[in-house]
C-alpha cells in the first residue's frame, strides 16, 4: 500500500453527516461547500457519496470527510451504518416545505439513536433565497435548535449564502469538543502512547472510547 | 382511195399522224374533206394535241381571259414562249402553236437536216447560258412532233449530238476558266450545267477540283501524336490526355483549311443553287476522317504495345478524337451558302453518325480498361503495403536478435542487415537457421529483461530461462518475434487503407464518369452512356471492397483477435519503436481509426453519388430503387457496417479482459476488506482505490474513440455494449471479493466512481440503471452485523435493487460479506423464514 492512500495530509479527519428529506439540498450544499458547484437539476442521491474539504482552525489541518446520504433511505440499517463513527451531523431543512422542517425531529432522534452521544449537530434552513415562498419561520427552527443544542444557520446553496459558516461553525465545534475531550484523554491516560497524543501521527478521530464517560457525566443533558 | 377519204375515221387517223407541213398540205386536199373533217374541232383537236405533248395545258374556254395580257412583243423570244403560254384553249391552239412554230422551227429544220453549222444565230453565240435554255426548250418542241415519228427521231438524234457537242465545249471552257482562275465564269457554265440537267457533271467537275492532297493525311510520327507517361505535375497542368495536343492541331488544322476552302469554293461555283457542299462533306467524313481516325487508333494501340502497355486500351484516346474533331470539323467551319443555314447542325449530325461506331466501341473498352487501372492501383498498394510489412518484420527480428547477441549489438553493419533481411522474409516466422547462430547468453538477455516487467511474475516465468539452455532462448526469441510482430502489425492497422489512395481512385472515377458524360448530346447513346456510367461505379465499389476495404478490415480484424495485451506487455524483447501505450487497448484505438478512415470513404461515395450520378440521371433514385447499383453501394455500405460491428465486438471483448486483468491484478484484498484499524495504524482516506481508477481511465481511453469517426447510432450502440458488459464485469469481480463492514466504504466509493463515469461521462441512459443497482448493492456491506435481520429484509426487497438483480444474485451478493458466516442464520431466516440448520433439525 503506497502512502498515499494513508497519507497525513490532515491533522485531523472529521466525518460529517449530511441527514434530511429528500429533495432538500444536501447533495447541492456538499457541492457548494467541496467544489463550489452547484447543479440545478441534479438528481437525487443514491445510497451515500462522498466528499471532502480540508480546513486549518488554530494551525491544525482538519479534513472534513462528508457522507452524502440518500433522503429517501428508509433502512434503518443502513443510515445507523451511516451514522457510525460520524462526529458531526447536519440536519437539513427546505424553509419554502414545512414538512421536511417537521422531519427534522424524526432525523434527530435517529441521529441520536445511532450515532456518537457527543456529535455535533447543526440544523440547516437551506433554500433561503426562497424567501417568497418560505414556510418555516427562522424563529421557530431558532427556538428548535436552541432546545436541542443544536447550532442552526440558514442558507442558500443557490447562491452560496453562509454555506461555508454553516460547515465551518461545526467543524469549528467538533473541534473545540475534540481538544476538550484529547485534554480529558490525556489526563486520564497518561501511561497511553505519547504518539497517541499528536494528531500529527495518527489522527483516528473517534468519540467512541470516552462516550461512556461522558454518559455519565453529561447522561442527564440529553434525554 | 377516194373513198378511204369518205370515212372520216380514217381521215382523221391518218392526219393525226402528219407533220406540221404535210397536215396543212392534207388540209387541202380537197374542199369536201376539208369541211367534212380536218376543220373545227378536228382541226383543233391535232393543234392542241401538239400542244398537249409539248406540256402546255388545255383549260376550257372562259378560263383563259388573262392570256390576251402576254407582251405581244415577246413572242417572237424562244427563250420566253414557253413562258408566256403555259396554257390554251381548243379554240386558240391553231394559233398559239403557230407561234411556238415560228420560234422554233428554222432550229427544228436545220437539225432534221443536219445541217448544225452556225445552228445558233448570232445574238446568242456568245452567251452559251441562253444556247442552253434554246436547246432545252428545242427539245421540248421537238415533242410536238411526237406524231410524226420520222420527223421527231430525226430532230431528236440531231439534237443529242448537237447537245453534247455543246456540253463538251462547255466542260472544256470550265476548265480552262478554272485553270486561269476565272471562277465567275466557271460559276456561270456550272448554272449552264445545271440547266441542262447535268448536276452530275457539275459534281464530277467540282469534286475533281476538290481532291484531298495525299499530303495531307499522313500522320505525325506516334512519339510526336502520343504522349508518354505524364509526370503528376504535368497530368494537373493539361488534363489526362494521352495525344498531344499541338500536334493534333498541327495534324487537323491543313485538313480543316481545305475543307473551308472547298466551302467557300461551292459557294462560288453553286451558290445556293445547287447543294454539293454537303454531300462532299460526307464523302470527306467518310472518306478521309474515319481513316484518320482507324489510323490514329491503330497506332496508338501499336504505341502502347511498344511501351509495354495495353494495346487494348487505344481507344481511351477517342475522347479527345471525338472532341478535337468536332472542335476542327463543326465548331471552326465557315458557313456555308450552298448548304444553307443548318450547314452547323448537318454536319455536326453527319460527324455524329459516322463517329458512333467508335465512341460505341470507346465505352465498351473503357469500363474494362478503367477496372485494370482501378485494380493495378490497389494491387500495387498492396504489394508495397506487404513488402513494407515483410522489411519491418525483418527489422524486428535484426532488432530482437542483436538484443540477444552481445556480439552484434555494436556491430550493425548494413550488408550484415541485408543479407538477413532477404532471408527472414523466406523463414520467418520460423527462422529455424537464424537460431542456431544465436550465442547463448543468459547475462545479456537477462539484463534487457530488468525493469521491463513490473508485474505478474509469475507469467513471466515461462519466459525468463535460468539456464543457458540454447533451446530455451530459441524459444523466447521465436516468441518475442511473434509477439512484436502482431504489436507492429497492429500499429499498421490503420494504412491498411489508404485514403490518399481512395480519394486518387474517387476522383480517377468522377473523371472517367464525366468522359463518358460528355457524350451525352449523342442522344441515342444515352442509354449506353447511363448504362456505362453505372458500371464505372459499380468497378469502383467493387473495386474499392474486394480489393481494399474488405481485405483490410479482415486483416484489422484478425489481428484485433490475435492480440493479447498481457502477452505484449510481457515481451522481454522488444523493437525500439514498439511501445505498449498504457492505459490503452492499442488494437482497439487502431481499429477505431480504421472505421474512421471506412466511414470517410463511404462519405466521399455518397457524396459522389448524390452530387454526379443523380444530378447527371444516370441514375434516378426513384424510378431505379431496385437498381444493381443501388443495391451494390447498399451491400457495401453494410459490409462495412457489418466489420465495424465484428471489429468494434472484438475491441470490447479485449477491453473487457483488459479491465478484468486490472480487477484481478490491482484490486488488493485488502482494498474491501482491511485490517482492523491498530493504534498506530493512520486512517484510510475514503476515495477510488487504485484499480478502480485504472479502470475508469481505461474505460475512458476507449469508449470516445468513436466519436467522430461514424455516426451516433453506431457510437451509442458501442457505448451501450461498453457499459452493460462493463457492469457485467463488476458484478463477477464482486462475486470474487470480500467486502467487510468497514471495508464497504471504499466499494461504495468505487462503485460511485463508476457510477458517476457511466452517468455524467458516457452519458448512456438505458445502462445507468444497472450502475444505480449496483450502488444498492454496495450498501449491502455496510450494514453492521448487528443488523443481520433487517439485513435479511433488505435482500427480500427488489425493489431496493431497481429490478436489476433476482433474489439469488443478491443472496449471492451479500454471501460475500467477510461476516457471512455469522449473519447468514439471521438472514436466511428473514428470507426463508427459517434458517437452514433449522432445516437440518427437522
């Protein structure tokens, strides 16, 4: 195997989720974000796809590694596969449909259900050049982000409006968690490889080890 | 006696024989006979009688009112009489042959006795056009006395020697006038002629004076009239021709002069009085030009012969003939007086029909001699095409050989390379006597071999010899030849046809076509004409087939399925300028130029169809849908069809072992299936794995080859063909993978790459749905082995699938989990409702 197949072009690789009816703008948002592209006509999703856009918060190179998924997809099995390992997630919402914003609670608590106890989440109002026709007040999606912890941001893939800060102020988070939790780690392992510590050498980012205690502590917050 | 004359039957009879005197003398026999019968009406009847056989006609009475207008003047003119009475009655006829008498009868007298001196008086002795018109008319008077026998035969012998007499004079007089240029007066004994009923003498007379100067028809030598074998440059300049054309001209023009001189000669001599122009015009055509044209024929066939060339051919110089001579003798004619205003068109229609003939015989020679030049061309290529190929593989052999031989790699003298050359092309490819000379040495050969190779070691092994045995390196040798040769065979693919060639023999056609056109305003030849230019186009797609495209294609065929990338790529051996491109089906991207070049020429036949044949109706596209031609050009055009398809079936069946190669060679097992992630162990990307990319760049070497070259159903049906078997190669690949939970990651992602190659860059829609289904069978894997029951339920639902694949083929599918073993009970309970050890118990 050749090492650009596990070369360390990152500190850090993040696996983000991008979760929510079809039709929403998940895929156009990945695009605008990873590409810059947007595709009026695009079709919709199949299964999962896969794209990536490196970041650099405080001198760290963070690889933002984003599953695509498929709206549509009623499996179970198959979104919990999706949800698996992801550290952040963002739930997307069509402001001109009411009932993909309605959704949102149905991909929050399957979210939960599957993924990492400590996963970041972010609700987006996509479409939001659809002024005109908008259905879902930003206060009351505001409201609903503030009661789930979740960030929340409006945007247009359209016309790339606050694409970026909707990615940026989650990896930003996911970060902010992940140094909180290596400081833990590092503390409650201090016998574990030194090498475990730099991000440098090996960044296999997983919350999982410490979700037990963060349940815990924090087992209260969430449900 | 007297009472003979008491019958007045007889009396009459008997003076219906006499001549003028004696039937007055009867008159006045007596006074009884006189009243009784030769008076009144009987009287009348011998005059007009007279009158009658003289020509004069007899009306009834009261039609003759206009007679008495006659200038009593003239009546006494022997020349005009017969002009002023035409007609009579019974009642004047007394009167009016009394007339006719007075003229004539001093000349009638003088003949009956002979006595010819001084015969005409003296007003007319100088003018022999009047004696003329007198003798004439004398001699219609003479048949007044047709009655009297005697009288008549008398005058009437007197008056034939007389007359000639006369004619010989005049005749005499033509040509001393002639001779001293007089042509005026020659004209006016040419009218006397002519009035005396002597056109043929006017004729001898002028044709004497118009006889062809032997001089004239002696042709130029055959290297001056002919042209030898015309240098490119030279055939653009002036056209095809094979006579030379100055000294055609030189040859034409003296012949063309006195043919207007003989014009301009009849106009003086004849006027438009009498027509002799024409007929001398035909004599000339078909006296004179035919034998020039036989002449020129036959010595061009006897020029060819001596230039080694076919004596059969000769009449491809009759075009030119024909033209030159309608130029010389039609178009530069002057006009013609004597022969009136169509004198042009006659004659143009008189060359015509003394030509055709030969321009018959022209066109039934020329679609053979067209089909030998049209053949030798392609033979020729051919010929030069294999010698080409025979030199090249010598080069090849020389070439792998002096790798073998430490000896002769410096040392690669000329006459060395010759001498092999001469002898390779009679043993090659078995080169038996070559290989005994061969040195054995394993060191020179094994160092060629390093870094030739970089993967499958283990084909190779056959070839490496790790003795020095010779019989070993005899081997390789003979392999390596072989080899190199099918992978420079196939660089030759595509000058397998020459369009350079097809473009030559096209135009060769067009200009054969408008040769034989040309002829066109011979109406009753348009028949042949169309019918010879249809068969001009049938030798050229016949041709064309047989002797070019189809042997091409076959042989662009045949190497297509000789050819094995992976044995080319394992030559340790190889010729300098071979070099197996990467990434690239190289028969393929040959073959596809050759179905350009194929799809060119069948363009340039079209469009010489559509834009001479069918303009010209030689062809009518509706009325001759069931043509031979039609269908001809149909047959071809699907031949070639037919070997697009055949070849372009062969490259995917290559590029679809090329891809499986890939698959079976770059795909690493732990590619789907990895170890599990250990502390240090850095995280994997998740993008294409390596041989999925490989694939996509092969596929994307060959499946636009097309575009261009030949039309869009012929590219999508490739494509389509492409992608299906393309599919069809995934799925036996994924029949032999082991896909783990954390390894689907990358099948998915590979499977997505495909996907997104097949629907944004093929852009074939009736193939992506397979890719969508497959993209559903990537999420097999990924399901977590805790799932094993809803992983049963997914495997039931088809339509998850997009209807691509049955029950077992997903049921084999997910069989290729690294975890089968645990989930199978789980799913197979799902699926069957209940497992199969379950089955065991009962």
């Amino acid at each position: 195997m050749s090492s650009e197949d596990y070369g360390y072009d990152y500190d850090l690789l993040f696996k983000i989720v991008l979760i929510g009816d079809s039709g929403v703008g998940k895929s156009n948002l990945l695009s605008r974000f990873t590409k810059n592209e947007f595709n009026m006509d695009s079709k919709s999703t199949i299964g999962v796809e896969f794209a990536t856009r490196t970041l650099e918060i405080d001198g760290k190179r963070i690889k933002a590694q984003i599953w695509d998924t498929a709206g549509q997809e009623r499996y179970r099995a198959i979104t919990s596969a999706y949800y698996r390992g992801a550290v952040g997630a963002l739930i997307v919402y069509d402001i001109s449909k009411s009932s993909s914003y309605e959704n949102c609670n149905h991909w929050l608590s399957e979210l939960r259900e599957n993924a990492d106890d400590n996963v970041a989440v972010g609700l987006i109002g996509n479409k939001s050049d659809l002024a005109h026709l908008r259905a879902v007040p930003t206060e009351e999606s505001k409201t609903f982000a503030l009661e789930n912890q979740l960030l929340f941001t409006e945007t247009s893939a359209l016309n790339s409006e606050n694409v970026d800060k909707a990615f940026e102020e989650l990896i930003n988070t996911i970060y902010q968690k992940v140094s909180k939790h290596q400081m833990d780690l590092g503390d409650s392992a201090a016998n574990g490889n030194a090498n475990g510590m730099s991000a440098l050498n090996g960044p296999t980012i997983s919350l999982t080890p410490t979700a037990n205690e963060n349940k815990k502590g924090n087992g209260n917050n969430c449900c | 006696m007297d009472s003979l004359l008491k019958v007045p039957e007889i009396v009459i009879n008997i003076a219906s024989f006499l001549s003028t005197t004696d039937y007055l003398n009867f008159q006045q026999i007596n006074k009884r006979v006189y009243n009784s019968v030769v008076n009144g009406d009987n009287d009348s009847r011998y005059w007009s009688l007279k009158l009658t056989r003289m020509g004069l006609k007899r009306v009834p009475s009261h039609e003759m009112e206009d007679n008495k207008l006659v200038d009593e003047n003239n009546d006494e003119d022997p020349i005009c009489i017969f002009e002023l009475y035409k007609s009579f009655t019974s009642q004047d006829s007394k009167e009016i042959f009394k007339k006719f008498y007075h003229c004539y009868n001093s000349f009638a007298k003088k003949l009956y006795n002979n006595n010819l001196v001084n015969f005409f008086p003296a007003s007319y002795s100088s003018d022999p056009l009047k004696q003329i018109k007198i003798l004439n008319l004398i001699k219609r008077y003479n048949l007044s006395n047709r009655n009297d026998t005697e009288t008549f035969t008398k005058i009437d012998t007197s008056f034939n020697i007389i007359r000639d007499i006369f004619i010989n004079s005049v005749l005499k007089e033509m040509e001393l006038n002639y001779q001293s240029n007089n042509l005026v007066t020659v004209a006016h004994f040419i009218k006397v002629l002519l009035i005396s009923n002597e056109e043929s003498n006017a004729i001898e007379f002028f044709k004497s004076k118009a006889d062809l100067p032997p001089s004239l028809t002696v042709l130029s030598s055959d290297d001056e009239l002919f042209l030898k074998e015309q240098s490119q440059e030279e055939e653009n300049e002036r056209g095809t021709g094979v006579l030379n054309p100055e000294s055609l001209d030189k040859f034409l023009n003296p012949l063309r002069d006195f043919l207007n001189e003989k014009i301009k000669l009849a106009d003086i001599l004849f006027q438009s009085e009498f027509p002799v122009i024409l007929q001398f015009v035909e004599s000339f055509i078909q006296d004179v030009l035919l034998d020039i044209l036989n002449n020129i024929l036959s010595n061009y066939s006897a020029f060819l012969k001596s230039n080694d060339k076919d004596s059969k051919a000769n009449y491809e110089c009759l075009p030119e003939l024909y033209f030159t001579f309608v130029k010389k003798f039609n178009t530069e004619l002057n006009d013609s007086v004597n022969a009136g205003p169509t004198f042009q068109k006659v004659v143009y229609e008189l060359l015509n029909l003394y030509m055709e003939p030969f321009v018959v015989n022209y066109m039934n020679q020329t679609t053979r001699v067209f089909e030998a030049l049209i053949n030798s061309q392609l033979v020729n290529y051919d010929i030069k095409f294999q010698d080409k190929e025979r030199e090249q593989n010598a080069k090849i052999y020389n070439s792998l050989k002096d790798q073998t031989d430490p000896t002769n790699t410096s040392n690669n003298d000329s006459s060395n390379n010759h001498s092999i050359t001469t002898e390779i092309s009679v043993t090659a490819p078995e080169a038996d006597s070559k290989q005994k000379t061969l040195p054995r040495s394993a060191h020179s050969t094994n160092s060629i071999s390093d870094d030739k190779l970089d993967f499958l070691s283990s084909f190779t092994k056959i070839f490496k010899f790790s003795n020095n045995e010779n019989q070993k390196l005899k081997q390789q040798l003979q392999l390596a030849y072989n080899l190199n040769l099918i992978s420079n065979n196939l660089q030759n693919i595509k000058s397998l046809i020459s369009l350079d060639l097809c473009y030559k023999i096209l135009h060769e056609t067009s200009e054969k076509t408008d040769e034989i056109y040309k002829f066109h305003t011979m109406e009753n030849l348009l028949p042949l004409i169309k019918l010879r230019c249809q068969e001009i186009f049938k030798i050229l797609i016949t041709q064309l087939s047989n002797n070019h495209v189809k042997p091409a294609f076959e042989k662009a065929i045949m190497l297509l399925q000789k050819y094995n990338p992976n044995e080319i790529k394992q030559i340790e051996i190889k010729f300098d300028s071979l070099s197996a491109a990467d990434g690239q089906v190289e028969p393929l991207v040959q073959f596809t130029e050759l179905i350009n070049i194929g799809d060119i020429i069948l363009q340039m036949i079209s469009i010489f169809y559509k834009n001479e044949l069918i303009p010209k109706k030689i062809i009518d596209k509706n009325k001759d849908f069931l043509n031979d031609v039609i269908q001809l050009k149909k047959n071809f055009e699907t031949s070639i069809d037919d070997f697009v398809a055949e070849g372009l079936n062969i490259g995917i069946n290559k590029l679809m072992d090329e891809i499986s190669f890939i698959f079976k060679t770059q795909q690493l097992p732990d590619d789907y299936n990895p170890p599990p992630p250990s502390e240090n162990s850095p995280m994997r990307d998740i993008k294409p794995t390596k041989c999925a990319v490989r694939v996509v760049e092969l596929l994307s070497n060959h499946c636009f080859l097309l575009t261009g070259a030949t039309d869009k159903g012929t590219i999508d049906v490739y494509q389509q063909e492409i992608g299906e078997r393309f599919f069809n190669e995934i799925v036996k690949h994924l029949r032999k993978s082991f896909i783990s939970t954390e390894g689907a990651i990358w099948l998915i992602c590979d499977i997505n790459y495909f996907y997104d190659f097949i629907a944004n860059k093929l852009k074939q829609k009736n193939v992506v749905p397979y890719f969508v289904g497959l993209k559903s069978i990537g999420q097999l894997y990924i399901i977590s082995g805790k799932d094993s029951k809803e992983l049963g339920k997914l495997i039931s639902d088809l339509g998850k699938f997009n209807g691509i694949f049955t029950q077992e083929e997903i049921y084999e599918f997910v069989q290729r989990r690294s975890d089968w073993v645990r989930v199978r009970k789980d799913v197979e309970k799902v699926m069957y409702g209940l497992g199969l050890r379950d089955c065991c118990i009962m």
